[in-house]
C-alpha cells in the first residue's frame, strides 16, 4: 500500500525551522530509560526521592530541549504507564514563578484522560504554561485551584501538598527546566530555593526535576547547591543506528517513497557528523527537493542528488556562522590557537580543565601583533571560555572535567576561520 504524501506538513517542517519541536523522536535510550526509570520509582513510593534530579548537558544543537518535549508526550499516551510533565524555560521560572507552582498543582491534580480529550481539541503545547490558559477546556475550574492557593498562602512548593496531596495526584509529575545554565547561580536565589527543595526531595509530592543546559550547566546547579548524587547525561551525536532510526521514521511520519534511493540519503547524512541541529539541515534540503514540483515525495523523482548536498552544506555553514559569534570574529587567532591547546591535550592525555583553558586563553592572549590574537576588551580569559562553551565551541565532560570541542565539523570551521589548517584539529 502505496503511503500518502504529506505535502502541506513537509512545507511547514521547512517553514517552521530547526528550533521548532521535531516531528519524529529516535534514539536517545541512554536518556530515556534512566529517567522514565527514576520517575517510576518516585510514583511507586507516592513522593519524591533525595537526589532525584537529572542534567541533559550538551552544545547547542545537540536535542536537549527534544528530550525534554518528548517527555511531555506521556501527558496524553494512555496507551503507556508514564509521568506527567511541565516544561518551562529558566525564563519562565525566573519570571512567572507564581504560574510554575499553579502548573505545578494543576498538571499534579488533571487526569490523564482528560489531558488527552484536550490534546484532541488541537492544543498543542500542553505541557508548559499555557496548559493555565487552557485549563478550561479540562473541565478544571482554575479560579478554584487559584482559590486554594491564596486559602493556603502557596507561595513555594513546599506548601503545595497542603492543597494538593500526592493520594490526588495519578501519576508523578517532572519538572523540566530548559535553558538551565541561565539561571542565575547562587544559593539565595528564589530559583535555587525552589530547586533544592525538589531535588532534596523535602515535600510528600511525587515530583522529579529535569535540568536541561549548556556545557557549563553543572557548575550553575553546583553553585545553586544542588550537589547531591544527581546524574548528568552528556547528549551529542546520534549513533550510526540511532541517526538510521531518525531516517526510517522520519520519512514514513511523512509519507515520503524512498524508492531506491535509501543509500543516498545515507549519504546526505554523513557529512552531518550525526550532529541533531546539522542532520536538520539535511533534512530540510531532503524536504525541499521532495517538494519541487513533479517529485512529489518521491525521491527516485529527484533530478540532482549533488544539489541537495549543496543546500545541506549551505545551510550547515549557515549555521557555523551563526554560532561563530562576534566575539570569535574579533579574536578569530585567539580562538584557534586555544582550540589547537585543547586538541593536543586531549590527544596526549585527559585534556584541559575549565581553568586550564582559562590559563591557555591568558598565554596566548596576545601572543602575536593584531587584534585577531587579543582578547575582547569587554571579556577577561574566565568569560570568554564560558562564551566559548555557549557558543558551541568548547563542553565540559562531567566525568573528567576536561573540556573538548563536541562537534568536529564546527571545530574545523573555527581553524579555517582562525588560518590553521583544519587537520591540525582533527
């Protein structure tokens, strides 16, 4: 049975760009299990557990914030045993904390099954916090939750349980916060506050907490005082069977006829290092040549197969360019000479340490005439490693607190930029 071409969804996956929420989910087991797991066990002692907390750290690019959309599917899949779960940005928890405790108590209090009659109605985002602005949709009166809030004094969630017992609540909840390495570091920050007391586990509420950031978010939570047994994913490159996975589900979610062109499209794929953010480029130049007219979503019907690799290259370097910021620009030399250190030192042993590499940028700071070889006026050696890592350029690995640049081709892309010859890096 011949599948139907989905025209109109393929034109939106090209419209709407990679930050939108994938359309397909692959791999990313490793992840998965570990938390569903821990979840689990909260929901079987009916409150949480000391330590229960779980950081998805990894480059920009890398499918954190996917992971953590794709948690928030078992808010609606009877047909799976799993938690709820409330995804929020660090803005929203630094802005709108009064609504993330309200979510908090309304996703803990709504049913399953009536969270899956309101994803029927067409509301998309059901796990964040315009789940409060549909609430009415759930059959949940939110001015009497509201009510309960100001009868209780809920001003932290740690008199949540008061108004909302764990014997209401019919699964555990996960909090899930993206963008962590934003939040402001410190121990007396509301932010923290609200963070110790989910992740010491001090309420009777079923609740778990996902931390999903950048390479340096580990030092954020370290300084917030989150420092006990929590588990850190590093999240990077799909393996070779996970990246095949994407390729199977993603043209069936589709309808697109892969004919015999399966090891061309295997082929588009390499270049992409099985980096999330790059196999999306490819995706998107595979989409729109399926949607030229006369193709169809037929790839035997595309004419060229070197344009399409064309296009994914464009848009990669796009996206190269856009992470090698103005500051990189500036100190383009800089920049290189201090990949070149952190190159070598992993080749030769463990690597560089974040200090380490502070001390590397200092040395060579200057090393030659040119302001390419300077540091930026507005940065000292500590920032400009930290901007380093929200760049892309550099992540820390949590199990040797050594620092590596975590995706190649954009480590190539910073030596050319810098003069060197790219096999010095690779």
């Amino acid at each position: 049975m011949m599948a139907y071409f989905k025209r109109s969804e393929l034109k939106h996956f090209v419209e709407d760009g990679e930050k939108d929420h994938p359309p397909v989910f692959a791999g990313r087991r490793n992840i998965m299990e570990p938390i569903l797991t821990t979840v689990r066990r909260t929901g079987e002692r009916r409150r949480g557990i000391p330590g229960n907390t779980t950081v998805i750290q990894g480059a920009p690019g890398a499918g954190k914030s996917s992971v953590l959309r794709e948690l928030t599917r078992f808010n609606t899949d009877l047909s799976e045993e799993g938690p709820k779960t409330l995804y929020i940005s660090s803005v929203e928890l630094e802005e709108n904390f009064f609504d993330v405790l309200l979510a908090i108590g309304t996703l803990g209090q709504t049913k399953k099954s009536r969270l899956k009659a309101l994803a029927l109605k067409g509301t998309r985002r059901f796990g964040g916090l315009a789940l409060l602005d549909v609430a009415g949709l759930m059959e949940v009166n939110i001015q009497t939750i509201k009510a309960l809030f100001r009868e209780h004094e809920i001003r932290n969630i740690g008199a949540l349980h008061k108004a909302f017992p764990a014997s209401d609540w019919d699964t555990p909840v996960i909090v899930a916060v993206d963008e962590a390495q934003n939040l402001p570091p410190g121990r007396s920050t509301s932010q923290s506050n609200f963070l110790r007391t989910l992740h010491e586990a001090v309420t009777q509420l079923p609740l778990a907490l996902v931390l999903a950031g950048l390479g340096d978010t580990q030092s954020v939570i370290r300084s917030m005082g989150l420092t006990r047994h929590q588990v850190t994913h590093r999240i990077g490159r799909f393996t070779l069977d996970e990246q095949a996975e994407l390729t199977d589900r993603w043209t069936a979610h589709f309808g697109i006829t892969i004919g015999d062109q399966r090891g061309r499209m295997d082929q588009l794929m390499a270049p992409t290092d099985g980096w999330p953010r790059h196999v999306h480029c490819a995706q998107q130049a595979l989409a729109e040549a399926l949607l030229a007219p006369g193709v169809d979503g037929h790839a035997d019907r595309i004419p060229d197969w070197r344009d399409v690799h064309a296009r994914s290259d464009q848009l990669r370097h796009s996206y190269y360019e856009t992470q090698f910021s103005d500051a990189m620009v500036a100190s383009c030399k800089l920049v290189g000479r201090v990949m070149v250190d952190v190159t070598r030192a992993f080749r030769e042993g463990d690597g560089l340490t974040f200090g380490q590499v502070v001390d590397a940028v200092d040395r060579s700071n200057g090393h030659e005439p040119g302001s390419e070889w300077t540091l930026p006026e507005d940065m000292n050696a500590r920032s400009y490693v930290t901007h380093l890592i929200h760049c892309g350029a550099l992540e820390e690995n949590p199990e040797t607190w050594s620092l590596t640049c975590p995706i190649p081709s954009f480590q190539s892309y910073i030596g050319r930029r810098g003069g060197l010859d790219p096999a010095t890096l690779e």
